[in-house]
C-alpha cells in the first residue's frame, strides 16, 4: 500500500506538465467539499477537515473514506505519521477548475467559450459594458498566456 501512495505522488509530480493531455477525473459532490477544504488549508488531518465543515457534521469515518478515494483517484497524497496521516492535494484547485470547465464547455457549449459567453450574457442580462470588460479580460488573459508560453519555448 506505501508503494503505492508513492507511485501516486511521484507520477502527480511528473505529470503535472502533461495535466491538459490526461482528462481528470470529476469530483463527487462530497469530494469537492473535501478537496475545497484542502486546498484552503494547503495540508490536514481527517479531524482538521471535519472541523472546518458546516453542521451537520459528517462521521469520522465518512470523510476518513472520501479521502481514500480521493487518494486513488489522483487528487489527494498523504504524510503518515505512525498510523495518522496528513493529506494534501496533488492537483491544484486551477488546475481542476481548467479541466472542469473544458469538459464544462465541450458538454454544453459544443467546446465553444463564444456559445457559453454569449449564454451567459442572455441569462444573465448582461449590460454592454459588462460584456466589454469579460472581453477586455479575456484579451489580457490570452495575451498572458501567449507571454508565457513564448518564455516557456524559450527554456
């Protein structure tokens, strides 16, 4: 089992550059509590995340299993300190958010950011200057990105 978690947190490490070639995985709803929590708090123990969430709240042994999951699935590694282990996130909270909203996207907007836009300008009723500072973000963004990945070619 130890060989395993390592192999999980080793391949995190060197994937992390390859994260837009893998599909990750989609979180529950009970797993994106957990994993909203985790990245918040960076690093924690099963009794730190119980603690930090609403009322009701859940068993020990509830979110000891979410964990777990989000263990196998990718998301998650751990520190053991004797028989207690101390979890943090593999995969960044931008990163999942990335991926998220790409299969977002290509689900209800045929893949096309203008449709998901141009829906949420009906829906939302959204006034022309609004629509002119998305724009104007979205260029800075892409002029951002287009920055970064010149310097990354460059190294």
């Amino acid at each position: 089992m130890e060989i395993e978690h390592a192999l999980i947190a080793l391949s995190a490490r060197y994937t992390k550059s390859y994260i837009n070639l893998i599909p990750m995985k989609e979180l529950t709803k009970a797993e994106e509590q957990v994993m909203q929590l985790l990245w918040k708090l960076e690093k924690a123990f099963v009794k730190d995340l119980i603690e930090k969430m609403s009322e009701p709240k859940p068993a020990y042994n509830t979110v000891s299993t979410i964990i777990r999951i989000l263990e196998r699935k990718g998301f998650v590694g751990h520190n053991a300190y004797g028989k207690t282990y101390e979890y943090y996130p593999l995969t960044t909270k931008k990163e999942y958010t990335r991926s998220y909203m790409k299969r977002f996207m290509r689900n209800y907007f045929s893949g096309s950011f203008q449709e998901m836009v141009s829906f949420f300008a009906k829906e939302d009723n959204m006034s022309m200057s609004e629509l002119d500072e998305l724009m104007e973000e979205v260029k800075r963004d892409l002029q951002n990105q287009k920055k970064q990945e010149g310097n990354a070619s460059r190294n």
